[in-house]
C-alpha cells in the first residue's frame, strides 16, 4: 500500500496503460489494471462496425464485460485515479463493471 492512493486503469491497447504507469509513479501509488475475462482483440475494437463487440457493448447501457481481477483493499485507499480510453464518447462499458464491484 504506496501512500494510500490507487491508480486503477483498462487499457485496450496499451496508452492508458502508459499513462497510467507514469501518475502511479509521479503520485507514489499502488497499480491495479482493470483486466477483462475476454480480452479484446483488433476486430473488437473496430468502431467502424457496427457489430463489433465495442459497438455492441457501448450501444447497451445494460453491458457489463466481465472483469477478472479485484482490486484486493478498496477501502484502505484515500484517493484513486481511474483511467480509461474514451469510446464512443464515454467510458468503456467495462469501467461500469468496476464500479459495480466496488
Ligand atoms: C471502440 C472505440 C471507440 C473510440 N471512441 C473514441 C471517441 O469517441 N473519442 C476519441 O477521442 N477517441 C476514441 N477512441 C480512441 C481511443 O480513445 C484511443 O485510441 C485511446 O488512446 C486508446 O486507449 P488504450 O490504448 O488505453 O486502449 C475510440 C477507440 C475505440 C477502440
């Protein structure tokens, strides 16, 4: 436990992740990467298509993609930076998850 900070983040493709990794350093806080039960794959994450998984997902304000890991001592920590990429406007589908975890 760094300074009783989180610094949680889904990353698809690896920015957020970057990012995430620097404030987690700058902030002295613990890691926690939001890991989905299903990774996405390239064909997931074509916003092109309408039927692709993110699409899909992002079009149902009921999806909640399975996450794999739990953050172990949420209420140990003072302040959490949450990250994410922004689809479609918003947060992925998956951040809903996390919250509903909590
Ligand atoms: C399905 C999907 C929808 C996206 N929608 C937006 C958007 O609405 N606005 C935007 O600025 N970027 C959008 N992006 C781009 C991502 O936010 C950007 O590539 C981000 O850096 C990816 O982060 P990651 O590598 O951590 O997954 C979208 C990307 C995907 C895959």
């Amino acid at each position: 436990m760094k300074n009783n900070i989180l610094v949680a983040y889904f990353s698809a493709t690896g920015t957020t992740a970057r990012v995430a990794k620097k404030i987690a350093e700058v902030v002295n806080g613990d890691l926690f990467a939001i890991i989905p039960v299903k990774s996405y794959t390239e064909a997931d994450l074509d916003w092109h298509n309408q039927a692709s998984r993110s699409s899909r997902e992002m079009q149902d304000k009921k999806s909640r993609p399975a996450i794999a890991n739990q953050v172990s001592n949420m209420v140990a920590y003072d302040q959490i930076f949450l990250g994410f990429p922004i689809w479609w406007y918003q947060a992925p589908t998956i951040i809903n998850t996390f919250f509903r975890k909590l």
